[in-house]
C-alpha cells in the first residue's frame, strides 16, 4: 500500500516494537508484525493485531504490573 504519511514509500511486511503506556504500566510488545513504509519507516498495523495487543495490555495493566516487555505472540 501507499504510505499515508510520506505519500512517497510503499508498505512491506515486516516487524515493529510498540510500546503502550497506562498510568503506571509501561508495556512493550516486540516483533509486532507491521506493515512498514520503505522512504520513511511509518508503521501500520492491522485492526485484528491491533485489539489483540490492547486486550494483552489490559490484562498486564489490571495485574498490577508497572513494565512489562515480552515478543508478540499472536493467540490463534
């Protein structure tokens, strides 16, 4: 797909580290599969992958936990 953001770059798969942040939790997922702009690095990532890492860190946040980092694993 076209780059959005650069309007210039074309998307290819690849992967990505997303950190979220809530209150007191600081939560990083890495190896986030993504589609990732080649002229300027934006990375999209899709809905489905999207409300899976949310419900991950709703869980993380709701444990008490202040940082967690883990590899994305995508629950089939």
């Amino acid at each position: 797909m076209k780059c959005t953001i650069c309007k210039h770059g074309e998307t290819k798969l690849g992967v990505t580290t997303i950190t979220l942040e809530k209150g007191n939790s600081t939560i990083v997922f890495k190896e986030v599969p993504a589609q990732i702009c080649d002229n300027c690095g934006e990375k999209y990532i899709d809905k489905a992958t999207t409300k899976d890492l949310l419900n991950k860190a709703r869980e993380i946040v709701k444990n008490g936990v202040e940082v967690d980092i883990r590899k994305y694993e995508k629950v089939a």
